[in-house]
C-alpha cells in the first residue's frame, strides 16, 4: 500500500490505546483522525482531527469513514455493519468487519473456536436465563453476555445451580471454569501478505476483584514447549481468521499443561504495553505495519520485563492526583505512561508503568514497590 503527505488513517474509539497507536502513527507521519463519544477521551488533544461521535452508531461510522484511505480500531465495539458498507466501496478496512463481528459477539468467537478446533473451555450457547438450569454439568462457571462486555463487565461467576439469581438475562453462553495455573496471552501480527510475527508470551496477573489485568511480566515463567504450543494456537486463530492487523489471544494454562483459549481482542492489547521499551518493535509500530502492508518489524525482547496497571485508588473520584511519581521515577527502569485522564474513579485505568530490568526476581522486586509507592486518587 502506498502512504503520502496527507494519508488518512482513521481510528475507531479515541482511548488510551488510540492514544499509544498515535504516537506511534507520528513517526511514519501519518494524518490520524479518531472518533470517539467522550470529549474528554485520551486521544482528543493529539490527534490531528477528534471528531466526537458514536463508533457504535451505523451513520456516524459511515460518515466518519467516507474520507479515510484506511481504517482500524482501537476498540471492538463498534458499527460493523458500517465498515462492512465501507468495505464494500472499497475502502481499506483492517481488521476487517467480519474479524470484528465475530471477536465482538463472545457468543460467535467460541463458536468459531470450536468450529476450528481451537483449545478451549467447554461451553453452551443460551438464549435467556431460564436456559441456564439445562447445563448443571459445566457448574462452577462463567456466564458471558455475547455481547456489550467489557474489562470484566457482562461476566458474571456462577458456582452453582443455587447462584441463578445472580445470572444475567439476554444471549449469552455458559462456560467452564477453568481450573489455571496461569493465563498467559500471545500478540500475533499478519500482514496483507499473510506474514505473520509474535511477540514472547507475556503471563498475565488478574486483580483478585476487578477481573483487570494488575500487571504482567514478559517473558512468561513457563516452559519452553509451552511458550512453542501458545504461539502455535495464536497464529492459528489469526490464520483461521483470515485477519489483517494485530490479534491479542489471552489463553489459560491449566494445572494439567492444557492450555485453551479464553478469549482475542483484534487490536492493540493491555498484554503488549511493555513491548514500547521492552521489545524492538512496539505492538503499536506491528500494528502500523501490518496494515499499511509494510515488513513487519522483529519482535525480540530487549530484556525481561514487566507493566503495571495504574489504577484509579479505592474510594477516589474527581481530578486525578498522582501520589509518589518522584519515587518510582527514582527506580532504574521504571518508565511511566499516563493516558490523559482528567477524572480518577476507583479502578479506572489511568496509565500503566513498564519496568526493565535484567532478571525476574528484579523485575517482581520493583513492581512491587511501584504498586506499593505509587496512586492514583483526587
């Protein structure tokens, strides 16, 4: 594809991960518009036009496309219908709109693991609640609305027939608990070529409430046939796909070496913040390349590392105040990431920390002290 003076990238959602593929965008000096319903949202000060609107809104997705000589997402939950209209008359659409039809529909992406014989939990498809009480053999579970979740929302656990009250109604699917050793996730680029690169599994650590990711290390402490199985299962749900872009798949490590699928983000991933420091090419640079159809750039890690969510403190709301950022710039290979967030509430996302270090047992030693020095609160 060629790219000139005022090519047009346009950007679907106007978060903190528009914000990072910005940034990025600048250095090919790429002509970046982005839409997003928050007039306050982390990309509306940089990019060179924000237009506030609705991505989930079929004209406004139609219209905000019309100029663009390529469109991409920073968020599944869009118009789809509207870049498949776009797609249509031509327009470069990556990923493209049936990718994200079928990632943002959970109820779709599992399906289409099973139809291709992809790792994953064992699960049931249910139209209401009422269906719930058919399947008491997958109890413990998890209930997933197909559509509308999001960083923990729309899940609901259920550890037996007994917790129906708290079901939620609507499509969904009910989906073995897993039992896990850890979660892991794999970022895997292709190109229009079909070139594919991965980035090193990174293992993911869950806040114990709010099902947000509290911080990760990269690589993953896990053995060398495993990292070889979870890059093989990434590449091959990008390859089923058909996907141009670059595909986030989040994946459990079972207590008995299984690993399955969880679920894939068709963007850039909370799982890949570190690879700005951590990594020659960023998953933000991967991202570019792979849809501007350019040679994807190498993914070898520069040295171990690890991110740390920078969440919103418990029982904050209001202007955000950044509580010990001299202390933990003091840190040898601390580097910070705010996203531009004027309001704090508890367990928002406010930016994260990407930490270097030459061993793991330095990289576990500083996270912990940046979570134990740094807050977010108002």
């Amino acid at each position: 594809m060629e790219f000139y003076q005022d090519f047009k990238l346009g950007i679907l959602g106007g978060g903190q991960l528009g914000r990072m593929l910005i940034q990025s965008a600048v250095d090919l000096n790429l002509y970046v518009c982005t839409l997003d319903p928050d007039k306050e949202a982390p990309c509306a000060k940089i990019a060179h036009e924000f237009i506030l609107g609705d991505p989930t809104d079929y004209e406004t997705v139609y219209k905000f496309g019309k100029d663009k000589d390529l469109i991409t997402i920073e968020i599944e939950n869009v118009n789809a219908d509207a870049l498949q209209a776009l797609a249509n008359e031509g327009k470069k659409i990556f990923p493209q709109p049936s990718c994200i039809k079928t990632i943002q529909d959970k109820r779709l992406q599992k399906q289409f693991y099973r139809n291709n014989s992809i790792p994953t939990a064992d699960f049931e498809l249910i139209n209401d609640i009422d269906e719930l009480s058919k399947f008491p053999h997958l109890f413990p579970a998890f209930q997933k609305l197909g559509k509308s979740g999001y960083d923990g929302r729309g899940v609901q656990q259920l550890n037996s027939v007994s917790d129906l009250s708290k079901a939620m109604d609507g499509p969904s699917l009910i989906e073995k608990q897993v039992d896990f050793e850890k979660e892991i996730s794999v970022i895997v680029a292709r190109n229009i070529k079909g070139e594919k690169e991965h980035f090193p599994v990174t293992e993911m650590i869950f806040h114990p409430v709010h099902n947000l990711v509290e911080y990760l290390m990269a690589p993953a402490q896990i053995t060398e046939a495993q990292k070889k199985e979870a890059v093989e299962i990434a590449e091959k749900v990008i390859e089923s796909l058909g996907m141009v872009g670059l595909l986030a798949v989040e994946m459990f490590l079972t207590k008995e070496g299984k690993i399955l699928v969880n679920e894939a983000a068709p963007r850039p991933h909370n799982s890949g913040h570190q690879t700005i420091e951590a990594n020659f090419t960023s998953q933000y640079e991967q991202l570019l390349r792979a849809i501007l159809g350019l040679p994807l750039g190498s993914t070898k890690q520069l040295k171990p590392a690890a991110m740390v969510n920078l969440l919103g403190a418990d029982g904050y709301s209001g202007l955000a105040k950044y509580e010990g950022l001299n202390d933990v710039l003091g840190i040898e290979g601390v580097h910070i990431h705010l996203y531009g967030k004027k309001i704090t509430k508890p367990f928002r996302k406010m930016g994260h920390i990407t930490i270097l270090d030459d061993e793991i047992s330095g990289l576990k030693q500083k996270a912990d002290l940046v979570k134990e020095r740094f807050r977010v609160i108002a």
